[in-house]
C-alpha cells in the first residue's frame, strides 16, 4: 500500500529476493501506478485500499505515517482473518496502537521500520537493493502473534536487511537521536543561511544537509508523532552546543581538541562497523 | 610547505596544469616528505622551512593555521623581495595581520582559501583534481600588491578553481556559516549520542556528521581562530532551533511543513547551483 520509494524498491527487492507472491499496489495516483506497474513493481494496480488488500495474505503499509489512521480502519473490515499487516513507518509508538487498535483480532500487525530510503522520493528512485545490509527495527509488543513477527523477521532478512527488535518506546527515542534529530538540525542550519554565505557552501555543506532535502509534508508528520522525543533531543544537543561555546576560549584549546578529536575517532568507529557490516569478509 | 592533503594536491594539480616550476616541499617529518617525493608530488624536500623557501619566487603555507605565525617569522629573512606567500588557511583576518606584519615589504602576500578538501588528512590523499570545480576566496587588502594578486589569482584558476575576491572580514564572518558552524554542529551531533543510539544509525547519520571526521588539531585552530564568528552562529542557530521547537505542536503544522519544503527547496537550488558549476554545459 503506498508506492512510492519504500513501496515500490519493496516490489522489486521481493522479485529480486525469489519470494513466490503476486505484488498488489495501492495508490491515490493512477500515474504512479501505472509506472509502478511498467517498472515491474508491482503485478496488479488498486485504487481502493480495500480492494487492494481483500484477498492478500501480507499487507505492508507504505504511506507516510500521518495517514496511517484512516487507512488502517479503511482496510480493517476487509482483511481476512489471520493476515500479516506490517509497516515502514519511521515512528512506532503511535502506529503500534493505532494498528493494534483498529485491526483487533482479525489481522496480526507487527511494527517494522526498514532503515533504508534517501531523501528522494517516488516510485522512479526505487532500487531492489534498497534494503541490503540496512538495518530493519521490529517493535513486537505484549498483543504481537509470535508467528507474525517471525514471519515478518524473515521477511526483512530475506530482503537482506538486519533486524533487531526494540519496545515501540525505545524505538521512537533513539531513533530520534539518529535520525529525526539530524534531519532538524540539517534543515535548522539550511534555514538560517544568508544567501551570501550560501553562495560559497560546497561539498561539506551539501553532505551536512542532504537528509534535509527530505519532502516536508513526510517529516511533519514524523516530526509532530514524535514531538515530545524530538523537543527531548533538541535540547540535549542544544545542551551539546552550549558546551561547545564553553571551550571557544584560548585556554580552552585542549578540552575542545579532545572533544573534536573524540567525535571524529566515534564516527571512523561507527563507519567502520557499517562498512563491515555492508561488505562482510 | 606543509605535504598534507592540500599541499600535496597542489603539487600533483601544478604538474597537471602544465605549470613550468619545480616544486619543492617542507615538512617535519622525513617519512612524510619521502612519501610525497615518491607520489611525485614535489620534486625537492626540505627539513627546514628557510631552506624550502630561499630559491623560490613562490611560498604556499599548507600546514595548519596555527602554526604560520611562527612559521612566516622563520622564513621571512630568508625570502627573496617579490616573492609571493599565499596560503590555503580556512581563516582569513588573523593569517592576513599576521603574514602583512611578519613579511613587511619584503615580499608580497596574498591570503587564499581554497575551498577544497575532505575530512581525509595526509599526502596519501592527494589528487591532482581536488580543486577542479571549486571556489577559492581571495582576500586581498588596502596593502595587497595588485600584480601578486593577479598572479595568484590566475594560479588558483590554472587549478581549476572559481575564485572570488572577499574582504578578510567577510569572509571568516560567511565560511563560518557555511562551514565552521556545519563542522561544529555535526561534532556536537556525534558527541552527544548515547551508544544504544549510535548502534542503530545509517547512512543519513554517516553523511549529516562526514565533516565532524576532521582532524580535532586543526579544527581546534581553526573555531579558536575564529571563535567570536563562531560563538555568533552557534548562537543564530540555537535560535533557529528554538523556532522549530516552537513549531512541534499540532496546530503547527503547516508552519512545519512550509519550513522543511523551504529548506529542502533551498538545499535543492544549492545543489543544482554547484552541480552546474562543476559540470557546465
């Protein structure tokens, strides 16, 4: 449902991956379909949520999470009985009870939150090998089907992804930290720019803020679910930022040196392990 | 002076430009100066920085900022009259005062920030092309020798560089902005992550926080050197992060969405802006 990036690489990834299935889409846009279908994204085109979803056996929610809600009790009533209903939304708490509580018993709905994606956005970027070697967080909680989730764990992997598993709580707070924050901060330092600063920005510049060339409506929404560990966040690295103007003093030069010196060695840590993680020996 | 990654691409990027010379580097370390003899990156190494200096009718400081002070002190005596000094330093107003004092009328200086370069550091790096493209800012004074200025900058264009004439002023006030101020923001990002968080970062948080892998020596001289435009737009930027903390309520969030399209629009434009002067029709 929803294809788009995420939707559409997921359509290529499980053709890609052998899986045996025939790929439905939904989407409000009949262009969009119909360049998913000529992709070869999807097999069959819906634009009707419930039509889309009335004889499937998975469903994965591709849309931006703000309209999760409404599809959720769109698609409740035509779900049979026992289908596995998962997600790539980049918040968990809201989704996983507003899944929960729309589809009751009748459909098994387990959180996910494929990390893979770029600040593009459309069916036309989508890759099959999107999700290869990212990292894929589940957030199983107490009402989960043990089934369900091993289902959709290997459903991930079999994409090539990493999985973990993470409370929805936890999920929405670090994630935060690696990912909703950055994305503020790289749009905050674009918004305060002056045009002839601007000017001469290059390389540096582009790489710092490219998470914020993301499509706004998407990150509102991810921005206002996740309000209250954002506004956490954004204050804990204002906090980072008041230290920092501390050691802008002559002799302060050693502490400032360590504390660069100690952010470039944990990101060469962090590259490290990504890398190897991306290309094991 | 100085065969790190700038220095050393320099030497690679003068042999081809097809620029009759000889290039002769200063270092302090042997094994650094053997290295980039080998890459054929200079043609004469010198241990001692008057030595390096004493034939030539040009000098380019490419050590740390930090260092040129004690370093125009050392080879001021032993320049020839003419001879040009410029330097490829990231800030401007203090190397300029410095070098104007230092070097007197015996030889002509010319403060020069080629905007090129990566959080990477040692000859190993270098590449002819690291300049190709890139805008190199000129910040000449009432003082400066218009005929070393021309010279200089039609050096910097021979590397393939765009350059662009500031005040000494103006230009530590708007590389700040665009670069001091990205460097330090992607540090404090980095730094003030918990682990658990780190673990599940991607490639986002890889490029958001690329530039805070620099060298914490050389950046600790560079926002110490310019510490009263840094400590301004660290401030000018908590209060951009204030406003988006203002907008993280639900009522908000038009005000929200038209501020991360404007970011992402104006990242978008930059990016074209750069990619067409890299690659002009």
């Amino acid at each position: 449902m929803g294809v788009g990036l995420l939707g559409g690489s997921i359509g290529l990834a499980v053709k890609a991956a052998g899986i045996e299935c025939r790929v439905i889409g939904y989407g409000h846009r009949r262009a969009t379909l119909d360049s998913a279908l000529e992709m070869g994204v999807i097999d069959e085109a819906r634009e009707k949520p419930e039509d889309a979803v009335v004889d499937s056996d998975w469903v994965i929610l591709c849309t931006p999470v703000g309209l999760f809600e409404a599809l959720l009790k769109q698609i409740a009533p035509a779900l049979a009985p026992g289908t596995i209903v998962t997600d790539v939304g980049s918040t968990k708490r809201s989704v996983v009870t507003i899944a929960e509580s729309a589809l009751q018993q009748s459909a098994h709905f387990v959180g996910s939150h494929p990390m893979a994606g770029s600040e593009k956005r459309g069916v036309e970027f989508a890759r099959a090998d999107l999700f290869k070697g990212a990292r894929c967080i589940l957030t199983p909680t107490a009402q989960t089907d043990p089934a369900a989730l091993r289902s959709v764990d290997e459903f991930w992997q079999a994409l090539g992804m990493r999985t973990v598993q993470l409370m929805p709580d936890d999920h929405d707070r670090l994630v935060c930290d690696i990912s909703h924050l950055p994305h503020s901060v790289a749009a905050a330092l674009v918004a305060m720019q002056q045009d002839e600063a601007l000017a001469l920005a290059g390389g540096g510049f582009l790489d710092t803020t490219r998470v914020a060339g993301g499509d706004g409506g998407l990150w509102r929404d991810i921005l206002l679910d996740n309000r209250d560990n954002v506004a956490a966040s954004l204050k804990r690295f204002r906090g980072e930022l008041d230290e920092l103007l501390g050691m802008l003093q002559p002799d302060q030069g050693e502490r400032l040196r360590q504390w660069l010196d100690a952010a470039a060695q944990r990101r060469a840590h962090l590259l490290a392990t990504k890398l190897k993680e991306l290309h094991p020996e």
